[in-house]
C-alpha cells in the first residue's frame, strides 16, 4: 500500500475511534479537507520512515507540522482560527487523546 492509502485507512479508524467517543465531528477521507488528509499522508511518511518511533514522537512530529503552519492551543478546534485542542506536549494530552497516536501508528506498521 502507498502512503495516501494507509493514510485514508488511519484517518477512517481514527473517525471511528472518534465515533465511539461521541464525536461526530470527522469527516470520511472523501470528504475530508486537503489539509487534514495531507497531515495524515505526513503523519503515514513519518512512521514508514522512523519504524521505532513511539506515538509521542508521531504526535510531536504533528505537533511541528501545525506549529510551522501557524496553528495554536485553542480549547476547541477551529479551522478558522487555527486553533486544536491537542496543540500540547504529548504527556499533558488526555488518554483518550494519545490513544489516537497509539492506533495510527498501529495501522502503519501493519499496512506499511
């Protein structure tokens, strides 16, 4: 598999994974934004690329990725404003939170 195809395979559990916890506020890859599947297409890059790294650096390497396109803690996400919730140092992220890391990173290594 290529990396937009094990990206649109990460972003369609994470929408689940989202679901599960009552946020219905993902969109399916079709009809995602391309900024949001180009960041899992990075995200999918990074870890063929660093097969070790932990989730912590998967989320650190999204967290560089935000920074640089002027993006900021903000308690709710909004596009707008570039504003993300989880715009955090991965250890103050909530559980449920890094759990996302966990499951994206698990995806890539069995696809990849």
């Amino acid at each position: 598999m290529n990396d937009e195809q094990i990206a649109k395979v990460a972003h369609e559990v994470n929408r689940a994974y989202c679901k599960a916890l009552g946020d219905m506020s993902q969109q399916a890859w079709e009809n995602a934004p391309e900024w949001q599947r180009n960041s899992a297409i990075k995200g999918v890059a990074f870890h063929r690329a660093n097969p070790d790294a932990g989730p912590d650096h998967g989320h650190n390497a999204w967290l560089r990725e935000k920074e640089a396109d002027g993006w900021k803690y903000g308690p709710v996400k909004d596009v707008k404003k570039k504003e993300h919730p989880c715009f955090v140092p991965y250890d103050e992220l909530p559980v449920e939170q890094k759990a996302k890391d966990f499951l994206f990173r698990e995806v890539v290594r069995q696809l990849a």
